[in-house]
C-alpha cells in the first residue's frame, strides 16, 4: 500500500484558446527542425525515398495567445509515407483548418542522390544535392523549389 495522498486533480487550462487581450498577430509560429521520412520524383528510378527536415508555420491572428505546437506533427502525420511533393497542398489545408488560420508555410529541405560520371574516367559515383520546397497556403498557394548545386 502507498502512502501517497490521493488529491483531487485540477484540469488544466487551455492558455492559447483563451482571449488575447493585446491585439498582436505574430507572422509565423510552429515547429522546425521535423525529421520525417518522404518519397520525391526521381528521373531514373521513378521514386527515391529520403529524409525531410521540415519547418511548419501558421500565421496567429491577433486574437489568439498561442498555438498547440502537437497539431502541426498530427497534421504531418496524416500523411505518412505519401509526403511528396503532391501532398503538400493537402498538408497546407490541414494546417489551416486544423489550427485555424489563413496562412499555413511548409518549408522542407532533403538530400538527393543521383549518380553521375566523373568528366576524366567516366567511372560513375554518387553525389549529394540538397533540395527542398517552400510552401505557402493563404487563400492562393505559392511553391518554391530549391536546388543547391
């Protein structure tokens, strides 16, 4: 037997759903940093699986203290393995609604293999490109795609 008191237990209080009285919008909130597996469009193999690191951000109306930081990881896992690039529209939207916003950013950088023939030899080896796509959902979309080379 325990010796522990039982006492009565206290909900908690749903800070960022309560009224904010300043009136201050903040431009982008959310999470970075996310590894999550995703598959990309591959010229030679049809689909090579890799490594996102993601950044998902919401724009919070003045109205709002906060934003529940776990409901941009239940948005992204929604879509386990169909994160592609196809999906983020969809992502963008669950953002949106899920969180209660008009603007949504999913920024998601990756690396990319391909094997080339080196110029002298013409032996072939894999190389690394870092690749990624910017995101923005706010009544129109906007997508970016980057490739460092």
């Amino acid at each position: 037997m325990s010796n522990l008191k039982s006492t009565p237990s206290t909900a908690l209080v749903d800070i960022q759903s309560t009224p904010d009285e300043r009136q201050i919008a903040i431009d982008k909130v959310g999470v970075r940093g996310i590894k999550y597996p995703i598959s990309v469009l591959d010229r030679d193999k049809g689909t090579q699986h890799t490594i996102g690191n993601f950044s998902l951000t919401v724009d919070l109306p003045h109205h709002f203290k906060g934003t529940h930081m776990s409901r941009f990881l239940e948005v992204l896992n929604e879509y386990h393995g169909e994160v592609i690039v196809q999906s983020l529209p969809k992502i963008l939207q669950g953002l949106r609604e899920r969180l209660d916003t008009k603007s949504a950013h999913v920024d998601v950088f990756f690396p990319f293999f391909m094997t080339k023939k080196a110029p002298v030899t013409g032996k072939e080896g894999v190389m690394e490109f870092t690749c990624g796509f910017l995101a923005t959902s706010n009544g129109t979309s906007d997508f970016q795609l980057y490739v460092q080379v």
